[in-house]
C-alpha cells in the first residue's frame, strides 16, 4: 500500500504567509480554502478593529463551526426523508408489481 508525500503550498492570511503540507492535487483547493478564511477574517477585521487578529480568528472559527454542523444537521435530515421516501417508493413499486395476476417469473413471453 502506498502513500502519497504531502506536497508544499504556500496560503496567505491576514497578510502572513503559511506554508502546508497536502495532499498531492489538494493544493488549489487548499488556497481557495485559505482564501475564504481571509476573506471572513478581513470583514470581521473591519466590523471589530478594536480586536486583536486572534478574537478574529477565534470568532472566525466558532462562525465556520456553526456553519458546519447546520450543514449536517440538514445532510441529515435530507437523509432520512430519502431513506423514508424510498422506502414508501419499493412500498409502491412491491404493491405494484404484486397486484398483477399472481404469476411471477424469470421465464420469457414463451413460457420457457
């Protein structure tokens, strides 16, 4: 079994620079995520100057903790309404093919 070797990016947050180590192919995706990050920290600079970065940062995260498990909860919820509507569906599909005439085969339109 192998293992990929984590690769070197370099993000920038609040104006400083933070190399990481990724996952090969992860590297785009990792600045865009950085991006984001230093985009919300930037706005709640603006809304709270008078905090250091570190409140912003702390308050960041606790936003991006909500985030995440508000987007949870309703993968969750999806989740069951998509296991209670499939089942109310074979429900349909069962009752469907069982009002037929009562004969259920594998054999062709022949018989045989």
């Amino acid at each position: 079994m192998s293992t990929a070797v984590p690769v070197s990016v370099r993000v920038r947050i609040l104006d400083r620079d933070y190399p990481l180590r990724v996952a090969p192919g992860d590297e785009d995706y990792t600045v865009h995520l950085a991006a984001r990050v230093d985009e919300r920290l930037r706005r709640l600079r603006q809304q709270l100057p008078s905090q250091p970065d570190m409140t912003h940062a702390v308050l960041v995260a606790l936003e991006l903790a909500e985030e995440l498990y508000a987007a949870r909860a309703e993968t969750d919820r999806l989740r069951a309404r998509l296991e209670i509507e499939s089942a109310a569906l074979v429900d349909r599909i069962e009752s469907v093919l069982g009002s037929g005439d009562g004969a259920s085969t594998d054999a062709g339109p022949d018989g045989g």
